[in-house]
C-alpha cells in the first residue's frame, strides 16, 4: 500500500495534536487505515494488525447479530486505560484509535473523536459518498 500523500498526512498530524493537546489523558492516537496499516499516529501506538482487525470484526459482527447496523464507534474499558475506535467514512476506509489513561475523560474524548471523524469526513469525502 502506498503511503498517505503529505498534504493528508500534515492534516492527520495537526488533527490528532490538537485532540492530544485538548485531553491531557490521551496516551497515544492514531489513524490506521482499513487493514490497519499505521496512517499517521501520535505517540507510541502501533497498533497489530491482526488484533485490531479482530476488535473490529468482532464488533461489526456483534452489532449485526443485534440488529445494530453499522458500530459507530467501539469503546473498550480495560484497569489501566480506555480504548476508543472510531471508523472515519471517506473513500479509503480509516480507523481513528485513541487509548485515554484516564476514563474519566471518555465523554470528552468521544466528543472529540466524533468531532475529528466528521472533520476529516468532511474533507476528504467526495459529495455523496457519506450515508
């Protein structure tokens, strides 16, 4: 797969520092692609690919054997941090992953993931493409 041109790449940069910057529990952020190829992080995360396809999976299944539709957005509780997944609808498929050390801060980071997804969303889906 080819990597992400710079002018998107700079755009992820300053989108995840802002968010980082805004909720101090933030211990890593990134944005992977759909076969979670690393896209542009923030921190540490290097997400493995087979993990967290799993996560995905699993919550995509879950979610339809529920009647569910899609999942827009997948939280995972651990002792030592939270771990939020957000998909970001553009043409190529992203993942937007945040891991909080704090979960008091989770309705904040939602707000803030929600917010970044329809930002990027916004940017680079062409018209129409977002249902």
């Amino acid at each position: 797969m080819s990597p992400e041109p710079r002018t998107i790449r700079a755009f992820f940069e300053k989108q995840l520092a802002d968010l980082r910057d805004s909720l101090p529990s933030v211990r890593a952020a990134a944005i992977v692609s759909e076969d979670t190829c690393l896209t542009v992080a923030a921190d540490q995360l290097t997400p493995q690919s087979t993990q967290l396809n799993g996560f995905v999976a699993a919550a995509r299944f879950a979610a339809s054997a529920l009647g569910l539709a899609q999942p827009r957005c997948l939280i995972l509780d651990a002792t030592s941090g939270v771990l939020i997944v957000r998909p970001i609808g553009t043409l190529k498929t992203r993942l937007l992953v945040i891991v909080l050390g704090d979960p008091r801060d989770v309705t904040r980071a939602l707000a803030g993931v929600h917010r970044l997804a329809a930002e990027i969303e916004s940017r680079l889906a062409p018209l129409g493409t977002i249902s």
